[in-house]
C-alpha cells in the first residue's frame, strides 16, 4: 500500500474542502516579545477531508531583514547569518503576500503555534491580529495529547522517531524545511489513525482540550511532580486554584489540578 495517498484512507476522509496553511519561522531569538523574523514559510495545502489535493499548494519562503542583527547563539540553531540578509526585504514589505495567504485559509497550524504567532502579529498586526480560536492548529499539542509519554516532542525529535523527512529536501532547521516537516507530522498521525476526530473541525477541538501536566514549571515547587504536590500540600493547591491568573497563564496545569484535586476528593 502506497504510504502517501493510502493512510489517508480512513473513514471520514471525504467532506468538506478545507485549506491549512503550514507555517514556520526563524528569528533573532527565544523570547515572543523581542524576538524578530529573519527568514519565514508558509506552505498553503489543500485538503478534501483528510486527503491532501495533489498539485494545489501554494509556498512563500523569505529571508528577511530584522531591524538588529542576528546573534551568533541564533545563527547556531538556523545557519542563517547576517551577511545572508543584506539587501533582503522587511517583514513589513511583504505583508501583502503573507495576508492573501492567510485569507485563503481556513487553518493555521505550526509546531508551538504561539510562538510563532506571537511573532508574527506582534510584528504585522493587521495580517495576524484577526486570527480565531477555531483557526488555530497547534502540531506540538497534538503530539503531546497523542504520544504523552515519549520524552521529547521537538519537532527534530519526532522528524527521526517516526522518519517524517523521507521525502524533504533542504536543511533541517531553516524554515521551509520545517514547515514541511510540520505538515508531515501531521499527516502521519491523521495516516496512521491515531486520532478519533472526523473532521479538522473536530481535530482543532482536540488540540485546544487540556494536556495532562505532570510537573510544576513556576513556584516553590517547580520541577517536582504535580501528583506528589496534590497529595503533600493541599493547602497550595487550593490557593492555586482560587488564582485567577492559573486558568489564563496555565489553563493545561489548571484543569490538571482540578483532575487530581477532584479524585482526592479535596475541598477547593
């Protein structure tokens, strides 16, 4: 059976046409409030159901010219450095082509999704800014719900476990290559009906439901278990739950705790 076409023979496959715009982007940095864009692709497939159209996707790819220069620690990770940029056009400068894009699609899925997004509409509000909830796919919350015990879901990570990059050329890291590499991710698990959904209606819903958090990332306890926390100090986890900055910041650790409070049978 042909690995490509033939997964995606599932039932459900066929219904609405539905267009997902893979993205990636590679910037000066980690941090989503300073960080800026120097190179990013968008990789627009169209879909009926599950199955992937043949000869219907559209790609952008760019390097850009952030306003400061690349770091060294940035140009380690993405290979992409400072005299690469010279004469290359501003994110702003582009804008056009990336919003005609953007209203061709009906999904926006990337591998930590809100990095990326946080980025981008920080950088061009008026393309971003009106993306909804519904249009959100995030691969990396997807692969933590389907495989929740693997001890990485990096997308470089998952690229050799599962051999996603059988028919990717390029060089791992830059962006076009990523994006591809997200769309692959994708597409394997929907392949290899990992997933109960129906529809990428219903896909996108499974994503946004809450992840089982097992260890504390902030606070006095960070780096210990939840589990153990829930069941030595039901003191903080009730005023944890009163916080209303927990269900906003951390809604994944929120429902977790609600879960485990609620088997405990603890009063909150």
């Amino acid at each position: 059976m042909n690995n490509e076409l033939d997964l995606f023979s599932s039932e459900g496959n066929q219904g609405e046409t539905r267009r997902v715009l893979y993205l990636d982007t590679e910037t000066t940095g980690i941090d989503t409030e300073t960080a800026q864009i120097c190179e990013v692709a968008f990789l627009l497939s169209t879909y009926n159901g599950f199955t992937r159209i043949p000869d219907q996707d559209i790609e952008l790819i760019e390097l850009v010219l952030p306003q400061d220069p690349i770091p060294p620690e940035a140009s380690a990770i993405h290979h992409i450095t400072n005299s690469m940029l010279e004469g290359k056009p501003s994110i702003e400068s582009i804008s056009d082509s990336i919003k005609e894009l953007i209203g061709k699609a009906d999904l926006i899925c990337a591998h930590n999704l809100p990095f990326d997004l946080g980025i981008l509409t920080r950088q061009l509000p008026g393309v971003f800014s009106d993306i909804t909830p519904d249009m959100k796919l995030d691969s990396l919350r997807l692969s933590r719900h389907i495989w929740p015990s693997i001890p990485s879901h990096a997308l470089q990570v998952l690229r050799y476990r599962f051999e996603l990059d059988s028919s990717i050329t390029g060089n791992a890291h830059r962006a076009m290559f990523d994006t591809k590499l997200v769309r692959a991710l994708v597409e394997f698990i929907i392949g290899q009906h990992l997933i109960t959904s129906k529809s990428w209606k219903e896909l996108v819903e499974f994503t946004h439901s809450s992840l089982e958090i097992k260890i504390f990332s902030f606070g006095k306890y960070r780096g210990q278990l939840v589990e153990d926390i829930v069941a030595q100090d039901e003191d903080y986890i009730r005023w944890l739950l009163r916080q209303q900055w927990v269900p906003d910041d951390y809604p994944d650790l929120y429902h977790t705790l609600l879960r485990k409070a609620g088997r405990k049978g603890s009063k909150i």
